[in-house]
C-alpha cells in the first residue's frame, strides 16, 4: 500500500532547530510508547557478537587492522581482533544497564526518514513555539532496543555531512551540544509524563542525558 504524502525530507541541520527538535522529541516519545507485537527482547549485542564471531574465525582476517588515516585524530592506528573483543565487552558492559529500558526504537531516524509537512513554514523561520506537523518513515530497522541507543544514534546524526565527498563524510563540531539534547529530553518527558511537575521533568531529563 502507498500513499502520496504532501510533505519533504529534512535536513539534519533543520532537525536541530529548537521547534524541530521539539517536536521531534514527542514524536519519539510517541513511537517509543507503542507496544508492538514482535520479541521484545534487544537484539543489538547478539549482531556484534555474530559479527566478530565471523571475523576472528575467518582464516584471512590479519592479525592487525589498519585504520584509515583520516580517522587518526580520534582513533587509534591500528586495531587487533583482541582489541575489538575488549571494546565488544566494555559495550556489553554498558548495555547490560540500558537494557533497563528497552523499548519499541525507530533505529535509524536522520534528517531523510523525517518528512516535513508542505503547509509548514520554513524550519528556520518558525516561531519558538511553533509545534510543525512532522511523520517518521522507513520503519525497516525498527525493533525493540534500548532507548537510549534510539536516542543517541539521533544526535549522532547531528553531524553527518552527506555534502562531504570524502570520509568519514562527519562534522564533528555538529554534534549536539549538551544545551541542545537537553531542551531535547525535556520535551520528551513533557510528551511521556504529562503529569510530573517541573522538578521531576528536569531529573528525568537529565537521567536520559546519562544514557546517551
């Protein structure tokens, strides 16, 4: 079944702006209240666990990786399959307490799966308060994963710079500013707990900060 939407991709700097990013929030928070029926259960460690598996039973996997260079000024040079198994468990580590929350995640959300109403304004013209009719597409990576997973990737996003011709194709001075993803979570909370004061809205935003 399709359907004609009257409506645009965004842009990821557009998804940044403060009535955008709002609005993107209840919008997550909406998604991330659903309950589908599908195994709830996260699946994300079980994917790198399979991966590796498969690299380091591979006979032509090198005993080093050598990385490209123009990731050097936030990575190491090289990466041995020992290395990338202690990443693997510091990760599992961590995972282990966002499985806490585990709820039904979009997984993929960049400014593209982000369709912008066309009888809206321009993102950069609307007023503080503007609430913008936005729709999330490209379901095909939604799956239950923890929130903060959800979350993060999105801001991740923040700096991806599809202009750029060359890797890593990022910005890394895009990335969201802890100002930025706050404002982000207290919209969220406002959307998910309509009911707490003010007070509680503020420590639970700054919760999901820490899981991000």
């Amino acid at each position: 079944m399709e359907e004609y939407i009257p409506a645009r991709p965004i842009t990821m700097s557009e998804a940044r702006q403060p009535p955008m990013a709002k609005e993107i929030a209840r919008n997550f928070a909406r998604i991330h209240s659903l309950n589908i029926p599908i195994c709830k259960l996260s699946n994300f460690m079980d994917f790198i666990d399979d991966w590796f598996y498969k690299l380091s039973t591979n006979p032509k996997t090198p005993e080093f990786f050598a990385i490209p260079e123009w990731y050097h000024s936030h990575s190491p040079k090289q990466l041995s399959l020992s290395r990338i198994k202690e990443e693997i468990e510091f990760i599992r580590s961590k995972f282990q307490i966002l499985n806490k929350n585990v709820v039904f995640c979009h997984n993929d959300l960049l400014g593209g799966n982000i369709l912008l109403d066309h009888n809206n304004p321009d993102p950069s013209k609307m007023p503080t308060n503007f609430k913008p009719k936005l729709m999330f597409i490209d379901f095909e990576f939604a799956t239950y994963n923890p929130r903060g997973f959800d979350l993060a990737d999105h801001f991740a996003k923040y700096a991806y710079d599809y202009s750029v011709k060359s890797p890593p194709y990022t910005d890394l001075k895009k990335l969201a500013s802890k100002k930025e993803m706050f404002s982000f979570m207290h919209a969220y909370v406002e959307e998910l707990y309509p009911n707490f004061s003010n007070e509680e809205k503020i420590k639970e935003a700054d919760e999901l900060l820490k899981v991000c």
